[in-house]
C-alpha cells in the first residue's frame, strides 16, 4: 500500500481530495443508503434484505449510468443522490490496530485512539494463530465501533502478506515473515478474525496485499514504481503466491490488492494472468481486486506500459481490477469506452465485485444501530480487555536470543538498581511501527522496568543513527553503578520504512560501540534488547561473554514496554521463535536486493534466499528462540508410510509417476493428511509455552528446497510435567514441491520430519505403479 507518482491530481491533492470526499459524503452516522426514512429509494429493489445478494446488486448496477458508474471505479466513490446512496472512502487501514493512514478513517472527538497492537513481524512470532484471530476480532470490533460513530469505514486494506525475502526491505516489517505457509497461515487467522463467522455477512472486509512479487520499495537506484520483478514460474508457484492463495482461499478474504511492480515485464494490476485467471478464476476470490493507490496511473505515466491514458484504464479492467486507488479509473474509463477499448459489460462486472462486498458489509440494509454489531460505540474502543490483548500478544512475541548462564530472569533481590540505556529506552510511538494508528496509551521499555525496581536512566545515542559519542560517558556511569544493565537499541521508521530500504544490516552509527563499552563497564549482568523489524547482524553481542541475553521485542506496540520488563524480569517465561533467518552483513555486501531467484545457484555465486534455500552462516536461524525452561520431544504416534491416492481416470497403464513425483492435480488430494501424536515435556522448574515448529526434509532433488515448515503448534506446559500435542500435515499441501515449470508435485520417497532434535521418516508411495504423463 502506498501511494506512487501520481498525475493528475498531484499526491497531496490527491489525499485531501479524498479527504474532502470523506467529510463530504463518507459521514456514516446512520444509513449508507436504503434509508428507510426515504420513502422513495427505500422501496428499491436493491433495497430489500430478503432477495438474493446478486438480485439486488444487478438492480442497483442497472439503475447506474455510465457516468455514475465511473465515479464508483475509484476509493474516493461518490454519492449518487438520486439512489439515495452516500459517497465512500474504500481506503482504510488496519494492519495491527485501526489505523488512520488512509482517509477512511479519522481519530478525534469520541474515538481518540485505538488499540494497538504489535508490528505484525512481532506477533508472527508468536507462531499462534489464535492469537492472530484473537487480535483481528478485537481490530474489527474497534473498526466498527468507528464506522458507526462516522469515523471509519468499513473496508481495510490489511493484512501484507509479502515474503520477507530481502532483510533490508523497509516493509518486511509489515509482514508475517519469510516462510510462505507461515505467512498464509497468519492471513487466513487474521483476517477470519476481521471477517468474522457470520456466513455470507462481513464484519468489515479485509484485503490481501500485495499481490505479488512485491518486496522492494527504494534500494541503489531501483524504486517500486520502476522495478520489473523477474520471477520464475516455479518461484512464483512455491513461494510468492502461496500466501495469497490460503488467504483466498483458507481465509475467504473479501479483497486481494494488486502491487506497483511489473512481473515479467506485465504490470501486476494490467495482468490479466495474475488478476483473472489466477486469483478470481483458479482461487475463486469472492470479493473485489483493489489497485495500489495509483498503480494504474504509475503503469501509464511511469512505466510507459500503454500509449495512451484511455488503453491503460482499458487494460486495468479487463484484466480483473474492480477498484482504483486514485483518480485514473475515474478520468479516463468512460473515454475508454467511447474510444471501443472497454465494453460498459466489464465496468458492470467490476461494480458488481465491489457493490457485492458492500451490501455483504450491510451497507444497503438500512440503519445500521439495528443490524448486527450496530450497538458497537466508543465504550468498546481502548476497552480494558483490548489492552490486554495487546500486552498479551506483545509478551507472546519477543524472542529470547541469547541467554548466557542464568542472565535472565532478573532477580528483584539481586537486581535491585537497573541503568536502562539506550535510543530506544524510552520509545513510545517508535513502538508501534508503521501502518500504524493513534494509540490508547503508551508504556515504554523504561517505564516497563520502572514498575518492577528502581531505575538509572541514560540514552546513551540521542537517537538510533547514533552518530557521535557526547552521551556515552553518561551512559557508561550509570552501568557502573547499577546493580544490572538493559540496553535498549535498534532501529525505528528512520532506518526502516515505507520507501525506505536498508543499506546493510548492521547497528546503525555508533550503537554497537556503546553496547560494547556498556557492557564492559557493567557492575552486573548485561542484557541487549533490540526493537527492529528486519534482522539485525548483532555477532559481536552474540559473541561477547559479557552481554549475558539478548532479547528480540521487534516493535511491540503500545504495551510493549510491559512486555519486555515482564520477560526480563521472568513474569513471562519468552516462547516465540524468529520468522526471519538473521543473517551477517556479508550476506547483503554483494547481494542485489532486484535479483529475486530464492534458491542458490553457486555458478553465479548467488547464496539463495530464506531459510528453504540459503545454507550459508546465519547470526540467528528461522525458527531460534530460547525458554527460561526446557522442552522436550517425543513422537508418540506417527506413520512409517502413507500411500497417495491418484485420480480414478489415473489409474489406467498408461499413467505413471514422472520423476518420482505426482502432480498434485493428479492426487486425490481431500482429506489426504499425515497425522503426528507428539508429546512435549517440560524438563526445567518454570512454567512455559512451547512453540513447536514442525519441519520437512523433501527427497533429494534439485525442485526441492533443504527444509520447509509444514506445520506449528502452540502448548502450554507445567513445569515438570507433559502435554501432548497433534499435528495434522495436509500432504499435497505441505508435502510437495515445485518443479522448474511451476507445476507442484509430491515426491515419492523418504520424507523426513523434524521437531525439535528429533526426526521421524515418512515414505510416501504411490497408489499405482502406471504413469501420469507430464
């Protein structure tokens, strides 16, 4: 999401023009339209509740002329007074709370803040989709609380679902992480959570972004708006599409964004591939695409991809795209009709995705107070239970790196004196990220340890570039008296961000000859915790015997200094796990962030991308995260072989298994899944919550990756006692691969599943020794 080099109007005409579209026409106190007070369009037939949803939206898109209909292309749509329909701003936010990014919603008078919660890269962490469902419920109440005090609107532009894949990208904050199931996952939880369960009828209608091969914003030259992302078939297939696929099609998501960037020389939101035939026709999204804002006008003006204004609103249309953020389709659809280039057909279809989604959303059913979740108001916003929340999701996703001996927990008796040091000691707004809104409240690193002992407090930088050293000194007394040390570093939306791509991967400045001059001078133990949401290369840390933990708290969002003083001081027992290898800085010395090929290819001397692919030196791998306790693993029920049916048509002589592996349209796929009994033990004197990931070794073979998650859990566990835990793995899902060609196939052979220390073998054969024909 974003906006790019917009033409007419400019990029800050543009925002207040939709501002102004908001005030004007958005004001949702009472009916968006169907007022039943309005005798005359009240008795519409698109008006009535009782009839088919695709009856009423065909009656109110015949009702539309050709002009009414271009107006309603575009987030800012306006109102057409004589249907008695209001105008809507499309365009809101709410990637990890409600945020007023967009226009379509604003804070002030009885709605000053929102909750919220931590930076996704943080909560992905947690590896917990209840939590992640938990969050989305508590968003959406909040969302509709706005929109029915006029606040808000009702369709959000989140999550971002984009692969992690380079750690410098600004966004990858933004996103679940690296693992193309774990992302999935985590979209499909959260934006159930959104959505809400009530059968056809949304909540609020959340949106997939952005669709694909999205993951540069501004690096060496190369901005989005210009890049031309070249993709393999089979990396398309086994990495960035994935995401967007379970979130149509696990989590029945009402939207999926297209993105700025060209895919193999196609603009994305001009693809008719990509928007058409793929997410609408093989996904069967049941909802509407949405551009990025502009992307239209930036094919156009940008990347010159058509000759005239009129063939690239033409092209954007007929190639699926049902809404514009930006004024383009508005300006220049109707022209392009006129001009034969676009039947008014395809502007009804596109109407048709949209008004759908709305009269989903009970927009067309009259006043609101009476409909479901209408009661929603102020006093369900920043509730005491929503706070809660977002500690306990805050606590459940900082990561314990490093734990030397017993540095942490600390000891109230011991520790009595704490120096809390650092440019992010005290961070309050740097907490919650970007995307972000206007907080209930704040409770910062040092307010956090302040509610456990007393505190001795420096900043050491005045910031996180960090550039000289006038407030080491300082910095350095107060560790050499206190009893222990926290240094609180990292980085902020000044390093990382929006149209902001990490140079490398190092401390900014001069943060890591603070910390290791702290930690030298020390009276007591010292602990490193860094906020950030890319990785960090903190080797020296890592390796210096004087800086006894490391905790990873990435942004955690309002409550996140609560978080982390009740992990350092043992309240919380850390569970989270990394969703994001950490790697050196040489890993990105010669490493061009536009070279998009994940896996290795050691003739070109490319180390591969992500932990599936790259078996080079990492500081902290996919998956690392320590306890203040110790778990472990016993399968307790697992099956040796598991046989994968094929297609009764399949089973003729003629049909064999290419290469040893079965295309997965070729498998009786349904209910084909490997069901595992784990039993996790907890060995250590504290209480805990194990995060278990479950990892698959593939056959060997060059489709391949090393290893891929196929699976992860969540269990709590009594100190000294056990808990058992099962897992199901969906076999062509999570057991496949992707060939060279894009084509997924299961492998016939020993597949091998890790937890933890422990593996198991699996062999899969298959049902017919005849041959599938490639």
């Amino acid at each position: 999401m974003g906006i790019g080099s917009l033409t007419l109007p400019s990029l800050p005409q543009f925002i207040i023009l939709s501002l102004l579209l908001l005030c004007a026409f958005g004001e949702a106190v009472g009916p968006f339209a169907c007022d039943p007070k309005d005798a005359v369009t009240a008795g519409f037939p698109f008006c009535k509740v009782s009839m088919p949803t695709s009856d009423r939206v065909n009656d109110l898109v015949g009702r539309l002329t050709l002009q009414e209909k271009v107006r309603l292309l575009i987030n800012g749509a306006a109102p057409i007074p004589r249907l008695g329909i209001k105008g809507y701003e499309w365009w809101s936010e709410a990637l990890h709370g409600v945020s007023d990014v967009g226009p379509g919603t604003k804070f002030g008078g009885a709605f000053p803040g929102a909750t919220s919660f931590p930076q996704v890269i943080t909560t992905a962490a947690s590896f917990n989709a209840t939590l992640w469902e938990a969050i989305g419920r508590v968003v959406s109440d909040e969302a509709r609380a706005m929109y029915n005090g006029g606040s808000a609107g009702l369709t959000y532009w989140s999550p971002n679902v984009n692969i992690f894949r380079d750690p410098r990208w600004g966004r990858g904050q933004e996103t679940p992480g690296e693992d193309p199931v774990l992302a999935g996952t985590y979209a499909a939880y959260y934006v159930k959570g959104l959505q809400g369960n009530d059968g056809d009828r949304l909540k609020v209608a959340a949106c997939c972004k952005h669709f694909t091969a999205y993951d540069l914003d501004n690096w060496n030259g190369v901005d989005r708006f210009h890049f031309n992302a070249q993709v393999s078939k089979q990396d398309i297939e086994d990495t960035f599409d994935v995401p967007f696929k379970m979130c149509v099609q696990d989590g029945n998501v009402a939207s999926v964004m297209c993105s700025y960037n060209e895919v193999n020389g196609v603009p994305t939101c001009a693809d008719p591939n990509l928007l058409r035939n793929t997410v609408r026709g093989q996904w069967k999204l049941d909802g509407y695409i949405v551009s990025d804002c502009d992307s239209v006008g930036v094919f156009y003006n940008t990347q010159h991809y058509t000759t005239t204004p009129e063939q690239a609103a033409a092209d954007a249309i007929k190639a699926g795209l049902d809404l514009d953020c930006g004024p383009f389709l508005a300006q220049h659809s109707e022209d392009a009709v006129k001009q034969g280039l676009l039947n008014e057909v395809d502007i009804n279809n596109a109407l048709v995705n949209t008004l759908r989604v709305q009269m989903r959303l009970g927009m067309f059913d009259g006043e609101p107070s009476v409909q479901p979740f209408g009661k929603l108001g102020p006093k369900d916003v920043c509730t005491p239970s929503n706070q809660e929340l977002a500690l306990e999701a805050a606590r459940q996703g900082i990561v314990l790196l490093k734990n030397r001996g017993v540095s942490l927990p600390l000891s109230h008796r011991r520790h009595r004196t704490v120096a809390v040091i650092g440019p992010n000691s005290d961070a309050t707004v740097s907490m919650i990220g970007n995307y972000a809104g206007v907080a209930c409240g704040y409770t910062s690193p040092l307010q956090g340890i302040g509610n456990y002992v007393k505190t001795i407090h420096q900043l050491g930088c005045a910031n996180v570039a960090c550039r000289d050293d006038k407030l080491f000194s300082a910095a350095i007394d107060a560790a050499s008296q206190a009893d222990a040390t926290v240094l609180v570093m990292g980085l902020d939306q000044s390093i990382e961000a929006e149209f902001r791509d990490r140079t490398g991967l190092l401390l900014p400045g001069r943060q890591q000859e603070l910390v290791s001059k702290v930690a030298k001078a020390s009276k007591g133990p010292t602990v490193l915790v860094l906020m950030s949401g890319g990785p960090i290369d903190v080797s020296f840390a890592k390796n210096d015997p004087r800086i006894g933990a490391i905790l990873w708290a990435g942004y955690p969002g309002q409550a996140g200094g609560s978080a982390i003083a009740d992990v350092l001081y043992g309240t919380t027992n850390p569970g989270a796990k990394l969703p994001m290898t950490w790697y050196p800085q040489d890993y990105v010395s010669n490493l061009a962030m536009t070279d998009m090929a994940m896996r290795s290819s050691p003739h070109r001397n490319y180390p591969g991308r992500t932990y599936r692919f790259y078996k080079g030196p990492v500081v902290y791998r996919f998956g690392h995260g320590l306890s203040y306790t110790n778990f472990v693993h016993t399968i307790v029920n697992a099956p040796n072989v598991v046989t994968v049916p094929l297609d009764g048509h399949r089973r003729s002589g003629n049909a064999t298994v290419l290469g040893k592996a079965i295309k997965v349209n070729h498998a009786r796929c349904n209910k084909l899944s490997v069901g595992l009994q784990v039993n996790v033990k907890n060995t250590g004197s504290k209480d805990g919550t194990h995060t278990m990931l479950v990892f698959s070794t593939p056959p060997a073979g060059h489709w391949a990756p090393s290893k891929q998650l196929v699976a992860f859990a969540k269990v709590y566990v009594p100190a000294r006692s056990e808990q058992q835990v099962g897992i199901s793995i969906h076999v062509c899902k999570f057991l496949s691969v992707v060939d060279r060609s894009g084509v997924r196939r299961i492998p016939i052979g020993l597949h091998h599943l890790h937890i933890g220390d422990v593996k198991h073998s699996l062999s899969l054969e298959a049902a017919t020794l005849g041959v599938i024909k490639s």
